[in-house]
C-alpha cells in the first residue's frame, strides 16, 4: 500500500462526502404542508397552554401605530430595538466589516419585507406583557443611547404600566468588548392581587429570505466554505444539536431543561439565547410562522408569582456576535461548540487554541498556519518514517509473496497462513503502512474544520494578494502550486500498481484536486501546500535513509 495512493484516495473520498452532503441540502424534498386547526380562541389558548406553547400564539410581527425605534450605540453595537415588544429588530456589529476593506458592518440582525432576523422577548401569564390580543408598547425618556468613552456599562430602559396598575421595566444592558446583551425585566405589582410572570426569548428568522440580490446557496463554493444556517441549542441532556429549518417546518420543538440554551448559527455568527438555571425548568422550542416563512426558535422560563404590593426581577442573557469560541465557553457551558468543528471539536479545539496561541506571537494568520502545520507534521514525523519504512520492507518481500500466490494458487486459507509466517519471519508488520495514516488522518481533517469555521479568519490578510484566508484564492495562484507539489510527490513515491484503470486515476488525481481548490479558502489551501511540502521533503529525507540501509533499491527498479 502506497502512503500517497492512500492519502489521495481517503482525501478524495472525503472531498466527495462532502459534495454529496451539500447535494442533499441542496435538493432535499420538501416536507409537507401542515393544517392546524384552532378549536378555540386565542385567549383561551394563551390561559392554558404551556409557556412555549402561549409563545407560539402571540402576534410578534413588531408593528403598532405607537411604536418607536430606539437607537443604541456602543463599542461593538449599532442596534434599533422596537418599543413595540421591546424587540432588536436592528443589529450591525461595528468591529466586524461587511465585505473586506469596507467601512461598513455587518448587519447581524434586520427587519425587512422578505428578509426577517429579530431577538424578541417578553413576559406571558396573568401578569404578562405580551398576550393573545397583543403585546406591551413601551416608553423611553431617550431617543438614542450612548455608550461614552471609559463607560464600562450602559443600561437601556423601557416601561410600560398595564391597566392593573402594574409597572414593567424592560433594561438591555450592554458592557464594553462584551458580545453579551444582558435582558432583565423589573416588575413592581402595585395592585392588590398577585400576578403570574414568565420570561419568553426567541429569535425568528426568514428561511429563504425573498430580497433582490440575495445570494444563491449550493454548489462547490457552498460545499468548500462548511456552511450551516439554521437553529441549534444545548440542554441537560444534550451538549449541541442542530435543529434545521426543516426541522423547523416538520415538528415543533419542546424540551425541558433546567439550564441550556437555543438560537439562531450561521458560518460565523450566532444569535442565541441562555436560558438562566432554573428553580423550576426552562423549555425549549420551536414554531414555523407560515405567513412569512420564518423559523422560531426559543425559550420560556418558570413561572413567578408576585405577590401584591411587592417587586421582582427576571433576568436572561442573549449572545449576539461573532462565534469567539472563547468568551462563549465563559457565558454558557457547551455555548463555544456552535463554531462548528465537526465531529473532532476534541481536536479541533486544541489545534485552534495552538493556532491562535501562535498567531497572537507572529500577528499574521497565514503565518500562524505554516507554523501549525510545520508543528504537527514535525510532531507526525515518527509515524510517517515508520509508515515508509514498513512500505519499503513490503516492497522487498513482494517477490516472496508472488512466489507464494503461485505456490498456493487459489488456496486462500493456506496463502494467508504462508503470508502470515512469512511476515512473522521477516519481523514485517503488513499494517505498518496503514495504521499511521489512520493516526494521522483526524488531525488533518480537525486541523482542515478549524481553518473552515473559525471566525477570526474572516477577513484575515496573509501576504501579498491574499488578503482575507476565508475565500478563494482570487488568482488561483496556490491552488495551482497545491496541485503540481502532489504531483510532485506522485512522482517521487513509487508504485506497483499495474491495472491501467487505477494508474489513470493516480495520474489525473493532482489535476482533480486542483479543481476543486479552486473554490476553497485560501487559509486551507494554504496549509495543504505547505503540509504537501512538508511531505516532499520528509520523503526525500526518509528516501535517502532507506537507501543507505538497502531498503529503498528495489523501489528504484519499479519505477
């Protein structure tokens, strides 16, 4: 078994994995439509439904004659919350640009006919703010809010007084380099009966947004970039799960949980919420708004009864930003396995923390990847010389093994014990060659998931026309220098293979690859080349020592 055979052969059953996943998002059929039937009014729905169900029947389309945008403006935040529910119907992150080299940031959040993505929250039960025939329209003494200068913290209050005489206070609270939007709701009962509260946040976004210009998803360039939009959450019994729109669209979520958390991922941000540890239990779920083709996804706490005369506050936390892996693990446990590292986030996460850990010395990405991969192909070195060494030796008993497949001609159970003794003899291991390339082949794709979900490379210049490591290689320059280094090292690793159709394939394989890294971030690309020089030279390093001990001869004559 010949170790770049095996190494193009798994990578290219890899790579068609991935074209075959993104095929079935692609075209997956449709679920069927759904019918409901109301049997009874809305209210009543409200009164006795579980909270996420009474979430599910509020109208939270954000529109009221008296509603008003409230403009708030911190170090990272350019937000506009809708007095109308209170909801952020507006969120642009001004630390993260819209395109490279532009001033302009991204818009996380939006409100838009066709194009909806909104935080929304409130209060439901007897006491609540939001109910069947609507929800609360709050007040603000201020227009627009600032966080200033050397000010750690900025709280954004909204009220609203209820006919029982009942006040809400609805605080957003914002700190400084924080992607955390604190949500508290102080309730003062000045009425003479107790009232029933319970905390509800959801996030609701368009599933095919319907907006010009919008951007077609699918295909290679889909497929290169390891995309995923749509809901996920934790609780107590799940660490990650996702819950795709069409999840969405064929069931309804409900979990109970006493902590956890649920929200809307894409490829490098998240808008989620965390449900605070309950006394009682939170319950996670899910509802597909029909109207406007949009997912629901949320939490409702447990009910609090306060009491006459007497105050309360409820509290949750939203994170809404950029995936930094980091701050989110500090938030809320499992909250960082939204960057989306596959099923090696165990390796992965390690490879990341080196990599930035690297990248914090050298302050350039590009280079923190050749670092990286120079680290772990050093580190690998033991096993790939053992992997050459143990091919060689294979090499040097193939004429014994041809002698013994023409001694023994079909007898497969007296071949395989003549082989068996034979390797026993020559102190051979006929795995040798295939176990270190198992060994190695999860660092490489944990190592691959890192350089294709992590946000810091968003953006992230390396040298000369390589200016952002999370697209394409604008003039495909290593993509092409990819493809001739494994041609390369196709040409320095010798091969027995005989069968015309396999030698074919082998030949046209670099070509292959080429093409499809034409379409894959220039930080992955980046590291392939690099890795296959790496290879290059460790194979010619290895060569020479095998040549010095007899073992790579032979090698040279089946050329």
């Amino acid at each position: 078994m010949e170790s770049q055979r095996n190494i193009i052969l798994i990578a290219f059953l890899v790579v068609c994995f991935l074209l075959w996943q993104q095929w079935n998002i692609d075209h997956a059929p449709k679920p069927p439509q759904q019918t409901t039937t109301q049997s009874q009014s809305a209210a009543s729905k409200t009164e006795s439904a579980s909270g996420a169900d009474a979430a599910s029947q509020i109208n939270v389309a954000g529109k009221h004659a008296a509603a008003k945008l409230i403009t708030v403006t911190t170090d990272l935040y350019q937000l506009k919350i809708n007095t109308y529910g209170g909801d952020i119907v507006s969120a642009k992150l001004n630390k993260i640009a819209k395109t490279i080299n532009s001033d302009t940031p991204y818009q996380l959040l939006k409100d838009r006919k066709g194009d909806v993505y909104v935080a929304q929250s409130g209060l439901l039960g007897t006491g609540g703010t939001d109910n069947a025939s609507g929800r609360a329209v709050y007040t603000s003494t201020k227009q627009e809010y600032t966080l200033a200068p050397g000010q750690k913290e900025l709280i954004v209050p909204l009220t609203y007084t209820n006919a029982a005489g009942v006040t809400y206070t609805k605080e957003f609270v914002f700190k400084r380099d924080q992607y955390v939007v604190g949500v508290d709701y102080k309730v003062a009962n000045k009425s003479a009966q107790p009232i029933n509260v319970q905390f509800y946040g959801q996030v609701k976004e368009s599933i095919d947004p319907q907006v010009p210009g919008a951007e077609k998803k699918g295909g290679i360039a889909s497929m290169a970039s390891h995309t995923y939009e749509g809901a996920a959450y934790s609780s107590d019994s799940t660490r990650y799960k996702k819950y795709s729109f069409s999840d969405v669209k064929d069931g309804n979520l409900h979990t109970t949980t006493n902590n956890g958390w649920i929200g809307m991922i894409n490829h490098y941000f998240a808008t989620v919420w965390v449900a605070p540890e309950a006394q009682g239990t939170n319950e996670l779920y899910s509802r597909f708004n029909r109207s406007d083709d949009a997912a629901i996804v949320g939490y409702t706490g447990p009910q609090t009864t306060i009491a006459a005369n007497s105050d309360a506050t409820l509290k949750s936390e939203m994170w809404l930003g950029p995936k930094y892996q980091n701050e989110m693990a500090k938030v809320a446990p499992h909250l960082d396995l939204t960057v989306n590292y596959g099923w090696l986030w165990f390796i992965a996460q390690p490879l990341f923390k080196l990599l930035k850990l690297i990248q914090s010395f050298v302050s350039n990405w590009g280079v923190a990847i050749i670092i990286i991969t120079l680290i772990v192909r050093g580190l690998m070195y033991p096993l790939t010389k053992a992997q050459y060494t143990s091919m060689a030796k294979m090499r040097l008993l193939q004429p014994k093994m041809a002698a013994l497949k023409e001694r023994f001609g079909d007898d497969r159970q007296k071949l395989s014990k003549a082989m068996m003794e034979m390797y026993k003899k020559e102190k051979v291991n006929p795995l040798g060659g295939c176990l270190p390339l198992v060994i190695q082949m999860p660092i490489f794709l944990a190592l691959y998931w890192v350089l294709m979900g992590s946000v810091e490379l968003r953006h992230a210049p390396f040298m000369l026309w390589i200016h952002d490591l999370s697209v394409k290689d604008p003039y495909y320059v290593l993509p092409i220098l990819m493809g001739i280094s494994m041609f390369i090292i196709q040409k320095m690793s010798p091969t027995t293979v005989t069968d015309p159709t396999q030698q074919k394939i082998m030949k046209f394989m670099p070509m292959i690859f080429t093409v499809f890294f034409l379409w894959f971030p220039a930080g992955l690309t980046l590291y392939w080349l690099v890795s296959n020089l790496v290879t290059i030279t460790q194979q010619t390093i290895i060569f020479r020592q095998l040549e010095k001990k007899g073992l790579h001869s032979r090698d040279k004559k089946t050329k």
